[in-house]
C-alpha cells in the first residue's frame, strides 16, 4: 500500500509546507547580486561566497506569454496525453531578481504587465509513485 505524498519538485528550490512560502535564492557577500535559484558562485563577480536569502513573496509582472504548444521531454509533465495551454511570465521581486514562472491564471485577461503577483505552491504534475510534484507559481495578488 502506498502513501499519496506533495513533494517539491526540486530541494531547496522554495520554503514549504509554510503558510507563507518563500523561493530560495543567494544573495552574493561581495558585490550583493542576487540570484534565483541559489547559485554556489556569483554569476557577476565569481565571489563563492553566496548565501542563501528567503526571496520576497510578491512582486509585479514584467512580462508574460502563453504556451501553447506541449514542451519537449525531458519536460516533466509531457508524456501527459492531453495538453492544455498554460501562461509563464516574469515576475520582477522588488531590489532582489526577475523570476521566470508559472502564472496561474484562467485566461489571458486576467493578465496585466505592472500588476501586483503572489507566489503560491501548486501541484505540477505525479511522479513515478503516484506522488503530487509541487512547484511554485505566481497569482494576481488580488486573489
């Protein structure tokens, strides 16, 4: 008998289970670059003194498209025999980074560059097991 399980889809990659779930970036001791995902070295300067920061929970959309098409394997999630189109966009967290995500939306409509967006823990897809692989995505922060 196996136990259903929500995992993340990567370690270290957002806080959870939290109420307040936060991704996990680096921040660089030397020239304070901050990067998401956390990075051993500093992509600017080459400083390896990197340490982990908490990354701010909202942030505005920069930019945003829709995928309409399903993504090539390795791509978790597509060998799924149906496809339903999704929006990605970037969401620029304030003094800190831009973050490429999943914006989970029902239409396009709802979708404005400059709006205020949350982050939010979503399942992606199951794995092998059976299990809920968790990701992290953006919501209008109105929701």
């Amino acid at each position: 008998m196996s136990t259903r399980k929500q995992i993340p889809i990567a370690p270290e990659l957002f806080t959870w289970p939290s109420d307040d779930p936060r991704l996990i970036g680096s921040e660089c001791a030397t020239c304070a670059n901050v990067c998401f995902p956390a990075q051993p070295s500093c992509p600017r300067c080459g400083d390896a003194s990197e340490g982990r920061i908490a990354l701010a929970a909202t942030g505005t959309l920069w930019t945003w498209t829709a995928q309409r098409f399903r993504p090539k394997a390795p791509y978790r999630g597509a060998a799924k025999e149906t496809f339903e189109p999704y929006f990605l966009g970037y969401v620029e967290l304030p003094g800190q980074v831009r973050v490429e995500a999943r914006l989970e939306v029902a239409s396009a409509e709802e979708l404005a560059i400059g709006m205020p967006m949350r982050l939010a823990i979503a399942k992606f897809c199951d794995d092998e097991q059976g299990n809920e692989l968790m990701t992290y995505v953006f919501r209008p922060a109105t929701r």
